[in-house]
C-alpha cells in the first residue's frame, strides 16, 4: 500500500505526458471522432499501469538523474548534496517554503498579490515597486494594509488563495521528503491539501506568537505547519 501511495505522486504527471501517436489508419479517431489518448488508455487498468510504469522508468526518473548528474558534477554540489541526503534522512531539515511552490496551482507571487492588491490601496505604485526592490514585502504588505479597509484585504485573502484546482508542481513531493514539520509564509492552503492527499494531514497550525510553541510540538513528533504570514498568535487544528 505504501508503494502505491507513492506512485499516486507521480500519477498526475504522468497523466499530463499521455500524448497519442496518430498512425496512418487514424486508430486513435473513432467514427470521424477523436479520443484523448488518457481516456482510452484508462478503459484497460493493466494497460494504464504497464503505461505508467514503463513512462517512470523510462522517461521521469532518467529524466531526473540526467539533472541531479549535471549538479553533481561539480565536487562542492555533490558534498552539499550528500550533507543534505543525510541531514534530511536525520529529520533535522524543516522546509521554508514560499509563494513560489504554490505557482503550479495557479496562486499568484506574494509580489504579484501586493500589486494587486496597491490598486485597491492609497500607497502609489512607485512607493511598492521600491519596497520590492529591496525585498521589504512586509513593509510593503504592512503599508498596502494601511491604505486599504481592513475587510477588503481579509476577503481578497480568501477569495485569492483558496485552493480550487488539482496540486501540482514540486510541492507534491514534500510529503514523501519531510513528513513532519513545514514553516511557510504562504496563505493558501495548497500545504494542507498535499499533505492531507497523503493522508499525513497536520496535527497542528501555528500562526504568529503561536510560534513559540514549535519546538514542544516538535519534540514530540507531531506533524505541524508553521506559518510565518500574519500576525495573529493562534494555535488551531486543521
């Protein structure tokens, strides 16, 4: 079970690289209709696995060793690389992870955002291009916030990084890599949905001054998100 749970990771790209090769005969058009080739090879199971596994074994992981090889070729990577294998395998590595990883579900940049959002504040344009510039996005977050009814900012919020769609993009993999802890600065909720896939959902959320109480959590294995974004204290179960 554990196995297949981990290639359902993978499924989803996979199911993206399905492509038909149309041969002279037109196989794949059916009565002057055409059938995506995904539909027509999810009406056999066995043909749908053999598929799958013959593309991860023969166009995903080769694909993969062929970048990991060109990092590691230079001597400092492939130490930093070992370092990190083991580090991680010790559980004494705790992702950051920031807007960027969720950008394959189709949430904006925080930078994106708080453009956005300018528009709807007092603060000009020329001020918050400044203030990313110089990677100051909480001051920027803090004086957009200033300009702008505090309602509007907590419904664009929710109405922007509320998950909709499928998970994609590297974030799929966290679980599988760090089961326990994650800190993020991101308000969607695109963490929680991945973990939750994985049937590893959050013990724990902490926000804000709830911080504080990570290392007690940590210390006793429970699997929590810790978020760096806002500044209200809490300490909630998902």
């Amino acid at each position: 079970m554990e196995c297949l749970r981990k290639m359902r990771i993978l499924e989803s790209e996979f199911r993206e690289s399905v492509r038909a090769n149309i041969d002279i005969e037109g196989n794949v058009e059916i009565a002057g209709l055409p059938f995506a080739p995904l539909k027509l090879l999810e009406q056999d199971e066995d043909a749908y696995a053999e598929a799958f596994m013959l593309w991860k074994n023969e166009t995903w992981v080769p694909e993969r060793v062929e970048i990991l090889d060109e990092i590691l070729a230079d001597q400092k990577n492939a130490q930093r690389f070992d370092e990190l294998v083991s580090c991680i395998s010790g559980e004494r590595v705790i992702p950051f992870i920031g807007s960027g990883m969720s950008v394959p579900c189709g949430m904006p940049k925080w930078s994106d955002f708080l453009r956005m959002l300018c528009a709807s504040s007092n603060l000009s344009r020329t001020r918050l291009e400044k203030l990313l510039k110089q990677g100051s996005f909480e001051n920027a977050a803090s004086e957009i916030q200033k300009g702008m009814p505090s309602h509007l900012l907590d419904e664009r919020l929710e109405q922007t990084f509320r998950s909709r769609g499928a998970v994609a993009g590297a974030i799929r993999l966290l679980p599988e890599i760090f089961s326990s802890t994650v800190v993020t600065t991101n308000f969607d909720d695109v963490l929680e949905a991945v973990y939750r896939e994985a049937e590893a959902t959050f013990e724990e959320v902490l926000r804000g001054a709830a911080i504080s109480e990570f290392r007690k959590l940590r210390a006793r294995r429970t699997r929590c998100r810790t978020s760096a974004a806002g500044a209200s204290p809490t300490r909630t179960k998902p």
